[in-house]
C-alpha cells in the first residue's frame, strides 16, 4: 500500500494519508520502483533496520508543506514506513501530542493514535518528527524502535 504525506487538518504537522494498494506512486510526490536506487536529498539514511529509502524530498519541493525530510522506507514484502520532519513556527510539538489518542511515551517519542492509525512523533533539533508505518495495526513499541534507528543515522 503506497502512502502520501498531506497536511494534518488544523494542525500544521506532515500526516499520512493511506491511499489504496494499486500498487502506483500518489500523485503529488516523487518516488521510485522497488528497483530504483533514490538519492537521499536531506541526510536521511539509504537503508534503515531491513528497510530502504524509496522515495526522498527536501524542503521546497512541495511548496505546501515547510518539511526539511519527507521518506518512505520499504521492506522487501512493501511493508515500511513514512517519515516526515517538519518546522511549523505556528504550532507546538505539545500541541500535536495533545492530538494523539490513547498517547505513551516511548524513549524519545510521543506515540499514539491519529485518524485511526498508530503514529509515533518526537521533538528534535531539525523540527517535529512524525512516523507512520505502512501497517497501520503495526505495534507502537516497533514504530518507535525503528525511528530511534532512523534518528541515528539521520545526518
């Protein structure tokens, strides 16, 4: 199932909105086949745990969103995750946790739910980072294990 980030209503933080499992890129956003190699465009990592980088943007490219990294990273099975980092001068990181259902903390992030999906975010010196795996069922603690590894290579 591909996904695209888009605006979170109201909130001014990157959300991802599932699509369908057609199988093609959104429009709107850059990508690649499972076959293509991506350049990473903001220091984001090429591969992270057993993940790949498939589609890479950098601030500007999508002139409605104010995101400094926009990433998908899939799996050979097409299972992965969407990340988005993002600086919203308008909005405060406790106010997007505040958005979150059923919120935890897990080591640096702020994990929870968002329009049905599990969700993990967290504050950092780049913006607000927010996660969403391409599962959306998949388990809090492993979204959050898989950013932790993210946020270390990130550059």
């Amino acid at each position: 199932m591909f996904a695209v980030l888009a605006a979170l209503a109201g909130a001014g933080i990157l959300a991802y909105v599932l699509l369908n499992n057609s199988g093609e890129q959104a429009s709107g956003s850059s990508g690649a086949s499972h076959s293509e190699a991506v350049t990473p465009k903001s220091g984001e990592p090429e591969t992270v745990g057993d993940t790949r980088l498939v589609m890479s943007e950098a601030r500007g490219e999508d002139p409605d969103h104010d995101y400094v990294v926009r990433a998908r990273y899939e799996d050979e099975s097409g299972g992965g995750y969407e990340i988005g980092i993002e600086n919203d001068p308008g909005r405060t990181f406790e106010e997007d946790v505040a958005d979150l259902t059923n919120p935890q903390t897990i080591g640096r992030w702020s994990c929870g739910t968002q329009y049905e999906m599990n969700v993990c975010m967290a504050d950092d010196e780049r913006g607000r980072v927010l996660l969403v795996p391409l599962d959306s069922d998949a388990d809090l603690s492993t979204i959050a294990a898989w950013g932790d590894e993210f946020m270390e290579q990130l550059k």
